[in-house]
C-alpha cells in the first residue's frame, strides 16, 4: 500500500482513515492541502489492498458459518442507479462479501453467493437469510454445489454427506445434512 510513495506513512494512514469513516475527499484537500488526485490514488490503494487481504485470510474456505445475512442495496448515484450485494456472518459481523452491478439480476446474488462459498468450510450447516428476493435460493443452490463427474450437481443429490438446501417463504434458507445422510451416518 505505502510501496513507492513519498508521503508519510502517518499521514496516508489519517487520510485512508478519514475517508473510511465518510469524510468527504474536499474536506480533507482543504484541511491537509492534498491534491484530490492524490486522495483519489490513495483510496484506491487502500481499497485493492483491503481485496487482497480479504481474498487472502476470510476467502480461504477456512470460516465455520452458522448463519448469514444476504441483502441488496438500491444506490443512486449521479446520472445512474446501481445494485450493491452484500454478505456478512451474523454472529461476528464478519463481511463475507459484496458486489456491484447495474442490474438487480441473478448473476449479482450468483456473484455475492459465490464469495459467500468461497469462504465456507467444505462441511457444515449454514442459515442464509435473505430478504425474500426471487433469484435467491436459486443462487444459492448454484454456488453450493460441486462438479461429480464432469457435472453439476447439487450436494443434496449426493450420496454420501449429503447436504439439503431447504428454502422457507423465499426468505430463508438452509444448507444442512440431508435425512438420508443423518440417518445412514448415525
């Protein structure tokens, strides 16, 4: 992030911060005598780096989630309207993820699931809520389903740890172990 910059690193981290917490980039080229250039570069950096650091620790498959809130956001914007997806484990407030897209379509909840399963241990139940939005249970039996034999299929058509997706009034929906795999396995 501070690789080839010859600002203090002090005064990069107050920007980066400021700017996080919403502080419009005017103010802080009025009170810090930046260029807005520069405070337009820096938030990049940091946003490219918060995506890798994300990619490298939270989308390891590696987070045991229990439950999850899926949810999309109408934003306007200056001459557009845009979609935003978003994911975040409810217990910890973990963010899991998040997408944007022009469109309110299937493909932005198969993106935002697709993080979501990206950061999924392999077995597990998982709760995902959402706000009763059509493409999303089919989304989600698309990003948890795995390739047997050169197709796809989803885990609740597999033999052995078998995992449901059981969806209730279009709001939630469960991934769990399947009744014939608990009652085989015990």
């Amino acid at each position: 992030m501070f690789e080839g910059l010859r600002t203090s690193t002090e005064l990069i981290v107050i920007v980066v911060t400021l700017l996080a917490f919403g502080c419009p980039v005017q103010a802080i080229v009025q009170a810090y005598g930046l260029d807005e250039r520069t405070v337009a570069s820096w938030r990049d950096r940091a946003g490219k780096q918060c995506q890798r650091v994300h990619q490298a620790i939270v989308e390891q498959g590696q987070v045991d989630l229990v439950q999850v809130q899926a949810d999309e956001i109408r934003v306007k914007a200056r001459g557009m309207i845009a979609w935003m997806g978003l994911a975040i484990m409810v217990s910890t407030r973990l963010w899991l993820g998040g997408v944007v897209s022009r469109t309110r379509d299937s493909s932005l909840a198969d993106r935002l699931l697709l993080q979501v399963r990206a950061c999924a241990q392999a077995a597990g139940e998982v709760l995902i809520c959402t706000d009763g939005w059509a493409a999303s249970p089919a989304s989600i039996r698309r990003a948890f389903r795995d390739k047997v034999g050169g197709h796809f299929v989803t885990r609740s058509n597999r033999q052995r740890g078998g995992v449901a997706l059981t969806c209730r009034s279009g709001r939630v929906c469960t991934l769990g172990r399947s009744s014939s795999t608990r009652s085989r396995n015990g």
